[in-house]
C-alpha cells in the first residue's frame, strides 16, 4: 500500500487539508499509526517512526492507507497491514 505516485491521497496530504485524529504507538514508544481526517471528511492512516538518538521527533515511513470513507474502515485497513498493530 506504499503509494510513490500523485494520487488523490497525495494530494491532500500536500495540501495539509487534513487532521490527525487519532494516534497509536507501539510497546517500544518507537512506532506509530496515525488515523487521518481530510477535509472532506475522508480517512486514512500512515506510519511513523522516531530514532531515539535524532532529536528529530517522528518521521514517515513505511504504510499509508487509501482514501477511505469511515475512521473505522481506516483503522481496520491499518490493522491487516502494519504487523504490530493487530
């Protein structure tokens, strides 16, 4: 579900027209999901991680959902793909 291309999820998210409205770390403190609202009142998720050593705070990696048109579709969608997160 890595998306590299200009897609309509892309797009709003360049755009900032969007919310965290829920977030999920793993055990380790080190890893996290993050549920999305667009403007639109579409959802989403991506991944985040943080090094302990950089200073940095939280950097994107790994997963990010489609578009998705309820929290919960989201959400389950994060679950069957991120292997923590279950």
């Amino acid at each position: 579900m890595k998306h590299r291309k200009e897609t309509s999820l892309n797009k709003y998210m360049n755009r900032k027209n969007f919310k965290a409205i829920a977030s999920f770390e793993d055990a380790t403190g080190l890893k996290c999901v993050d549920l999305i609202q667009t403007e639109n009142n579409f959802f989403t998720f991506k991944t985040f991680r943080k090094d302990p050593e950089d200073p940095n705070g939280w950097f994107q990696y790994g997963y990010e959902g489609q578009l998705y048109s309820t929290k919960e579709e989201a959400l389950e969608a994060a679950k069957k793909v991120i292997e923590w997160f279950s």
